[in-house]
C-alpha cells in the first residue's frame, strides 16, 4: 500500500510539472483537442472505460482519455511497469477535468446568481416579508458555504472540484439525449399526424361507405317497417271495420234500447199525464154550481210567513257623517231595503228618499232619533255591497247547492202550497206571504218609498171549513180570526199598511173557482154579441136627450164600446193619477175639427192602469164631437169631462142593458171579437206553421193596441236583435254556397248524367229548400219581435180573449197549441183546450 502511494504521488508530480511546461491553447485549439480526445475516446481501448478513480471519499465512474503520443501498443502482453504508468496518467487526467468542470460550474453557478438577481429585483414590488426573510436565509447561508469552502482541506476541495467537473459532462449527454428525443418526438409525432390524416381519410371513406350502408340498411329496416304497419294497419282497420259494425250494432241495439227506454219513458210520461189529466178534477164535466155557494169543504195549511231577519256580519256598518254607527235590529233591518236598492232608480227620487226617511225614523230608538236627523249623510255603501257579493255567490251556486234550494222550495210547495177543495187537491196561487220592504208603486206613485211591515199571524184572518183541521200559527202567535164563508174564494186575508187595502191569498188560475169565473165572463161576452146592437141603439139615443147625465153616459159607454176603455174608479189624494173613461178630466181630451185629413178627431192623452200613457187620436161620430164641445164648455183643465156620472150609474145602465154586463164585459167583448175577425183576414190556409203563428200574433197584436196593453222595450231586445241578424246573414251566406253547390251539380250532371249525378242534384235542391225555409223562419221572427217591442201579448191573451177562439184556431189549421199557449196558459184553459173544436166562432 505504501509503495502504491509513493507511486500516485510520483506521478502527480511529473503531471503537474508538464502542465507548467504546456503553452496555454487558444479555445479552438481546446475545442480542436476536445474533439481529438472525443475520437480518441471513441477509438480507445478496454483501458479508457471501466476504470474507478478515488475522490474524496467517493468513487466516480469516470471515462478516461489517453494523448496519442502516450497510447501504449500492445499485442495482449503488457508488462507490470506499463500498467503502473497508465494508471498514473490516468489519475493525472482525471484531477485535470475535475478541476476544469469545478470552474465551468462555478462560471454556471455566478450566472444564474445575476439572472436571479435581477428578477428578484423585477420582483421586489411582489415581494412579501415572509420571503425578504427566506432570500436573507438564502443568502447567509451561501455566503457560510463560502467560508466553509475556503477553510476547506484542500483534498476536500479535490473532491468537489472532480465531482463539479463531472457535472457538465453529463449535462452534455443530457443535453444531446434530449435533443435526440426531441427529434425522435418530432418525428414521430409527424409520422403520427401522417398517419393520422392518412387514417382520417380512410375513416372518411369508411365512414361514407358506413353511412351509405347504414342508410341503406335504415331505409331496409323503414321499408320492413313500413311493410309491417301497413300489415298492422290493414289488421287494425279490418278488426276497427269488424268493431265498428259490432258497434253499430251495439249501437243500433243501445238506440233501440233507448228508444225502448224512451218511448216506455214517453209512455209512462203519457201514462203519467193520463193519470194526472184522469186524477185532474174535471169540473167542466159536473156543470155549473151555484152562484151563491162557492164550495162545500176547505182545507189547508195557512200561509207561509217570510223568514225573519238576519243580522249583517259585524265586519258591514252603516255610516252616519263618517262616523261608524251600531243599528238596532229593526232600524239596520230597514237600512238594508235602502241599501239594496242603491244602483236602482227609484232612490234618487225626491218623493221615495222623503217617504222612506220619515218611516225609517218613526221605527228608530229615540239615540238614533237624535243623531240620524239628515239621509244625505248617511252611508249605506258597505251594506249596498255586502248584498251586492251576496248575489254574485248565489249566481255562482253549484248544482249541489241549487239542487238543495230546490229540493227546500219543493218542500214548501208540497206543505202549503195545496189544499183540498170538495175532496180535490187543488193548487194555492199564492201561498207565501210578501216580505217586508219599501214600497215602489206603478209611474210617480206618491207613496213610493213607504215601509211595507211585515205581516204578523196577528194580521191574518183564516178561511176554511167547519169539519177541515184549522191551520195552526206559527210558535207564540195566533190568528187574527178564524171564518168559515163558503161564498168567498179566498183562503187568508189582511189589510196592508199603506194602501189600507186587503190583500187575499187564492187558488190557482187552474183550478176549478177560477177556471168556472173566467168560462163565466166568456160566456157573459158572448152573450153580449147578440145585444150589443141594441145597447149601440140606445147610447146613440142618448147623445140627443135633453138631460146632461144621459148625454155623458151615452158618450162615456161608446167611448168603452169603441175605444175598450176601463170604466175608471174615484182615488183619494195619496194614489196615483190614473183616470179610466167616467175619471177623465178636460185637460186629457183635445177636439180638432179636421186633423191629417180626417174629420171630427178627438186627441186622447192621459195615464191609464198601472201608470201606463194612453195616447190616440180617434175620428168620432158628429153628435159625439158636438156633446164633448157642450161638456168642455165653462169648465177648468182640472174639471171632471163626465161630471153627472159615475162607474156605479155607468155599470147600473148597463146591467139594465143585459144581466152581468160591465164596463169590463165590454172590454172582453171587443177583445175576443176583434181577436175573431182578425184570424179570419190575416190566416192563409197554404201557409206555413211559422207563418201561421205570425198571423195569429198580428191578431193579437192588434188587440193589445185596442186594449193599451204597452211595455217598455225589454233591456235586452237590442242584443237579441242582433244575433238574431246575425243568424240571418250567415244564413244568407249558406244559401249562397248552397246554390252554388247546386249550380255545379247541375253542370256535372248535364256534362257526365248519371244516377249519382241526378240524386246529388235532388240532394242539393233539398238543402238549398230547407236553407231558404230556415231563413224564413228567422226574418219572420225578426220582423214578429221587431212589431212585438213594445207591445205586451200577455196579458190580453190571459184575461181578455176567449181562448176557445185560439183552441179551435190551432186545432183547424194544424198548429201546436204549444206554439200559442205556454205551460200557465195551458193549466189555466185547460177547460177549454178539452172541450173546443175547430168549429167555434165567438
């Protein structure tokens, strides 16, 4: 070991020594020997790899590089010496390039210090304390590394230098591997994107090919699905044709099972009108009964009194002055019959809002006598709306809710609305007993406004039989009387509190007393046909009698005759101005000599029944003319016309005339004759029902102008008016398309005539006919309710015309007595409906 050490030793002398002695060489010379050494290096032998060379204490693989001039040529024998020499100048070699790597390292080392340096120095804004104090730590202990370097053996500074000079070496090898890779990756990745276009131009050309299979396979696929739907659809219309006729002849079984059904319904309808019409007592068939008594047994069960009041809700006040106001109960009661009568007209009239006050007052407490002195501040808004929302929820009912109302109306109807007269159940006209309210009269009724109270049992007086069940009152109450009259009508009675008049409870318009006084009254008209010419003989007589009061009762009872005026009753002051013929005052009558070409008119202008305007202007006689000039004359506006007489002196003349004969006799009697003569005109045997029914309203209608009988316009006509125009315009335009149709039918079959072509045409004339029949049908409906507006058909039709001469119209000329007579017409005639033919004349 020793010997090998003085050996090492020996040889880094010499090393060191030729160092000196080397001259310095240029960089390239170095580049030129580094090149020199690098194929010396590749050319070297088994000595220049493999060898371990010591530094420090670790051992460096190191790749040893041998001058030219120092090569040992051998053929496989070396001797001992050789090898000792070699190993020393490979030692020597090996210090050298660490040394020379220790100061590229070092150059590299200083470099990097700057770079960082300066963006450390770019960096200083960025920079946060925390690492100010890692870059002092850096530094300190770089600079402590310093110091340990220079204190350093220099044998441990051998060994850093060896080990730094082997650094860059590798860095090379790194260097030139990466670049190697680069290339390599660049390569590839061009062989890659070669490749892949090369595989995108093919997948483009597979993948047409694909789609153009795949569409030809979708499009097999589609046109074997199409194949099985259309086998599918062709089962299915042929199982829908298989069920469709196993419908239909389920349907057919079901019609002919509803038609079973519904003609056992009409029958048992048919049997049930059958037994009503064999339970309906047929009064008719028993004849008359005496005058004097009216029946022979009476029961029922009283009438039925209004609920009684239910307190507002304590969320709805009344207002007085702004102020809220609590109400008694009967002050509040009456508050909410002004209230819901705030959007109608009758409160802004000065009489209603006066008379409506002074009653309300006269039932307050004596507090709200005192602070309720003036209607124009109180407020009765709230209540006005609460009734108002009230309405709305009833309007909004559910069928449950409705049904449940019905069901309790029903149940009144069945409990007090019938009686048993003679042992027949017989219908009450009108069982319920008028709620309290404000009263509102016909025209300017200067009452209107007042409190109409409620009726207490108290008030009412009871009629019925000896042996009947008395009515029991309601709890805590009795009856004011109790009578049994068989020679009245009706079944209750007592006295109102404004008119001061009594008021009745009565039967039905259908039943047997009211039936047998209507066919009474008919029968007294029509006896009056075969006096009348008598009774005209006698009035005219009268017109030239030395005594005023035979003048005025013949011009008064041809005024009734001609004009069908009402005979006019004496009123007091606190009723309404109406005047009937005896109660017409001068200022209701105008006489004009010549007028519109007519001679001897006279101009009549006054109210009638129920405040309605009555305004004509009549030619009349000469003598009359002149005995209405002699009644004006020295006489006020205010002056009665007839002064001398009266409806007693008048109905007395007259029942001399003919027994049972009145003013209202007379009415009747023109009614139902002019009603005669008018079907005989207007009435065309060839014409249709439609046509008909407009024929027999003209009658009517000209009879309703005889008799006054006015309207207003309803509040709907406008709006009924104009969708029936509109009905009528599209009707127009169906006839149109309709002729249309027929005209090319026409073509088609006079170009190809065939079977077909010649039922499509009488197909099509059909329509077009049945087109033109529905038009008519709605142009006269238009033109019936236009000439109807204000005119009332009603109530002449109920209590004027005989309604055999309807009857016996309808069945002769083949017209539904439906058509003429509603449901209230047919119950109440329905004496008459059973025993008239066609051939009666009034």
């Amino acid at each position: 070991m020793k010997l090998e050490k003085e050996g090492r030793e020996k040889s880094s002398k010499k090393l060191e020594k030729r160092e000196k002695k080397k001259p310095k060489h240029s960089p390239k010379e170095e580049q030129n020997g580094e090149q020199i050494q690098s194929d010396e290096h590749q050319q070297g032998s088994a000595l220049s790899r493999g060898l371990k060379c010591e530094a420090g204490d670790a051992d460096v693989n190191m790749d040893i590089k041998v001058d030219p001039d120092k090569r040992v040529h051998h053929d496989g024998h070396e001797d001992s010496s050789s090898s000792e020499n070699n190993e020393k100048l490979l030692k020597s070699q090996t210090k050298i390039s660490k040394e020379h790597q220790n100061n590229e390292t070092k150059k590299e080392q200083t470099a990097d210090l700057h770079l960082k340096q300066e963006s450390d120095s770019e960096q200083e804004l960025s920079i946060t304390p925390q690492t100010e104090m890692k870059n002092r730590e850096d530094e300190e202990n770089r600079e402590k590394e310093e110091e340990r370097d220079k204190h350093q053996h220099p044998e441990e500074k051998r060994k850093k230098q060896s080990s730094e000079q082997d650094k860059p070496e590798k860095r090379k090898k790194i260097k030139k591997e990466e670049e190697k890779k680069e290339k390599d990756d660049k390569k590839n990745k061009k062989r890659k994107k070669i490749e892949e276009e090369k595989k995108e131009k093919g997948d483009k050309k597979s993948n047409n090919k694909r789609k153009k299979i795949k569409e030809e396979e979708e499009k097999e696929k589609d046109d074997k699905k199409s194949k099985k739907r259309k086998k599918i659809d062709e089962e299915d219309k042929k199982e829908k044709v298989k069920k469709d006729k196993k419908d239909e002849k389920k349907k057919e079984k079901g019609k002919k099972d509803k038609n079973d059904e519904e003609g056992k319904k009409e029958k048992g309808k048919k049997e049930d009108k059958k037994e009503e019409e064999s339970d309906k007592w047929k009064w008719w068939e028993e004849g008359k009964s005496c005058d004097a008594v009216k029946w022979s047994s009476l029961e029922h069960k009283g009438p039925y009194f209004a609920p009684d009041y239910e307190p507002l809700p304590a969320n709805i006040c009344f207002y007085y002055d702004g102020q809220q106001v609590k109400l008694s109960p009967l002050t509040e009661e009456i508050a909410t019959f002004y209230a819901k009568m705030l959007d109608h007209e009758y409160t802004t009239k000065e009489v209603f809002q006066k008379n409506f006050f002074k009653d309300w007052r006269k039932e307050m407490t004596k507090e709200e006598r005192k602070l309720i002195t003036t209607l124009s501040k109180c407020d009765f808004t709230h209540i006005h709306k609460y009734f108002v929302e009230k309405a709305e929820e009833k309007k909004n009912m559910t069928k449950e809710e409705k049904q449940v109302l019905k069901d309790e109306a029903a149940r009144l109807m069945e409990e007090f609305g019938y009686c048993l007269l003679d042992g027949h159940r017989e219908k009450i006209g009108n069982f319920k007993l008028e709620p309290p309210g404000l009263f509102r009269g016909r025209g300017e009724h200067p009452k209107m406004g007042r409190l109409k109270k409620r009726i207490q049992p108290e008030d009412v007086a009871i009629n019925c039989s000896k042996d009947s069940k008395i009515p029991e009152p309601p709890a805590g109450h009795k009856w004011k009387r109790v009578q049994h009259d068989n020679t009245v009508t009706w079944l209750a009675s007592w006295l109102e509190n404004i008119q001061k008049r009594p008021k009745y409870i009565m039967l039905n318009p259908s039943s047997k007393l009211k039936g047998e006084k209507d066919w009474q009254k008919y029968e007294t008209a029509r006896r009056l046909k075969e006096c009348v010419k008598s009774i005209r003989k006698r009035y005219m007589q009268d017109w030239k009698s030395r005594e005023m009061k035979s003048r005025q009762r013949g011009v008064a009872i041809y005024f009734i005759d001609k004009l069908a005026l009402r005979a006019g009753n004496e009123k007091d002051d606190e009723s309404a101005d109406t005047v009937g013929c005896c109660s017409l005052r001068v200022e209701h009558i105008r006489l004009h000599k010549h007028l519109d070409g007519l001679d001897h008119v006279v101009e009549f202008d006054f109210l009638g029944k129920d405040s309605i305007r009555y305004y004509n202007k009549v030619p009349v006689e000469k003598q009359v003319f002149k005995n209405l000039k002699l009644f004006i004359k020295h006489k006020d506006p205010e002056d009665d016309l007839f002064d001398r007489i009266s409806t007693v002196n008048l109905n007395k003349a007259l029942t001399e005339s003919m027994s049972g004969l009145t003013a209202k006799v007379f009415r009747t009697f023109n009614a139902s004759t002019t009603l005669q003569d008018q079907l005989n005109k207007l009435t065309s045997d060839d014409g249709t029902v439609e046509e008909k029914i407009l024929s027999y309203n003209r009658a009517n209608r000209a009879v309703a102008i005889l008799c006054n009988h006015q309207r207003a316009a309803p509040k709907t006509f406008e709006k009924s008016m104009q969708l029936l125009q509109e009905k009528i315009q599209k009707k127009k335009e169906q006839i149109e398309e309709a002729r249309k149709e027929l005209k090319e039918a026409k073509q088609v079959d006079k170009d190809t005539p065939s079977d077909k072509s010649s039922k499509l045409v009488e197909k099509k004339q059909k329509a077009v006919q049945r087109l033109c029949d529905q038009l008519k049908k709605l142009q006269l409906q238009e033109t019936d309710r236009e000439e109807n507006k204000v005119i009332a058909l009603g109530t002449s039709k109920l209590n004027y015309l005989d309604p055999r001469i309807t009857v016996a119209w309808c069945k002769k000329h083949q017209v539904p007595i439906e058509k003429i007579f509603n449901k209230t017409h047919r119950e109440k005639f329905a004496w008459a409906i059973d025993m008239t033919d066609e051939s009666f004349q009034f």
